[in-house]
C-alpha cells in the first residue's frame, strides 16, 4: 500500500501472496483458513528471502552420467521465529528448507509502554556461522522485533534478515533506527500505526487469528 519505503525493504508483490493475503485481511476469514493461507503465503515469502543463498558445485552421478551441479555453499539457514506468532510463518519456511536450523525467541510487548519484554530464548550455538533470518507477522511498533536482532546479534549473528508479513511505516522506521545493517522483506507496507499500536488497515492480532484467542 505505502509505497515511499527504504531500498532494503523488500515489498513481495506477487500476485499470489497479494491475493492470499487479502484473503487474510477478510475478518470473516475463521482461523483455520487463516493458518491456511499464512503458511501458503509463507513459502512465497521463503523462497524470495532465500534467493541470494549462495552455491557452489558438486559432482553427481545421475542416471546417465556423473556431472557437476549446483548445492548450497553454507551451512543451511536458521530460522528464528518470534513467539508466538511467528511460528505461523515458520512452517511454511520449513516445507521449502526442511533442513534449516531452528530458534525461537520469546517477546511479549507490554501494552502500557509498547516495549517488548523477554521470557524465552532458545537459539542454535552456532548462529555466528549461518544465514539468519528472523521470521514475525507483523513489523507494527518495531521494538520487538529491535528487542529480538540485537539479542541475536549479542549471541554472534552476523548475517541476519527480518521477514514479515504485514510492515508500518513507523515500525520500518524504528527498525532501521536500531539496525540500518538488516534488510527486511514483507508483503506490505500499510498506511499507519492506529493509538494502540495496531497497523491500519492491517488483518488484526495475527497471534489471536493465528490461533482462535479470541
């Protein structure tokens, strides 16, 4: 929707992830069709934040001869999913990159000073060494997702990306002031942040659709 975004955010336009996630944003749309269509959407945002992984060649024996192909260079991706909403994206990545390690962060915002506040974390040791992208519905006030790159970063990563579905610009904004160094790609970048730090038009809570509380 909002179109004026920074070069290292990435909006996916493609025509399937725009129509499923207009299918998201129906409030009619029942929880179980919800999660449908977020892990759909979800391989179609994997496969576009994956794009620059880098290869090298091995060589193979097909059914005809052994020749040189193309396989991943590096360790295979981690991905850390943001409690607990972003487990919703993270089993779609997962159907595209069964092989990728796996962390979860535990982030609440606390809904009198919008901060996000820490209770659970739980990452592979060996983060330093590997692609990590950070996967969340929604980039809404940014603070948690902040809160969740530099914890991560203080453990080692390096090579890190953010990966949601739904962006404001006020979000990107805080985000970029915290770590200018990490792209982040989602789906759509909507007009605005309402007075209780829900984006507009947005689709709602995504944990509480995601999961039918409430």
């Amino acid at each position: 929707m909002n179109k004026s975004v920074p070069a290292n955010v990435t909006i996916v336009d493609h025509p399937l992830v725009q129509v499923k996630l207009t299918q998201m944003r129906r409030k009619e749309t029942i929880s179980s069709d919800f999660r449908r269509l977020l892990k759909e959407i979800s391989l179609l945002l994997a496969y576009e934040v994956t794009r620059d992984l880098a290869l090298t060649e091995r060589e193979i024996e097909t059914p005809i001869e052994r020749a040189m192909f193309p396989v991943l260079r590096d360790r295979e991706p981690c991905f850390i999913s943001i409690l607990r909403a972003g487990n919703g994206i993270l089993d779609g990545m997962m159907d595209l990159l069964p092989s990728a390690r796996v962390g979860h962060v535990g982030l609440y915002r606390d809904h009198e000073t919008l901060e996000a506040v820490e209770y659970y974390y739980k990452v592979p040791s060996d983060i330093a060494d590997r692609e990590v992208i950070v996967v969340d519905p929604m980039l809404a006030t940014g603070h948690t997702a902040v809160a969740a790159i530099e914890r991560l970063k203080k453990d080692g990563a390096k090579n890190l990306k953010f990966l949601c579905l739904l962006a404001a610009p006020e979000g990107i904004a805080e985000f970029h002031k915290g770590h200018p160094d990490v792209p982040v790609f989602t789906a759509s970048v909507d007009k605005k942040l309402n007075e209780h730090g829900y984006i507009v038009p947005g689709l709602g809570d995504a944990g509480d659709r995601i999961y039918g509380t409430k």
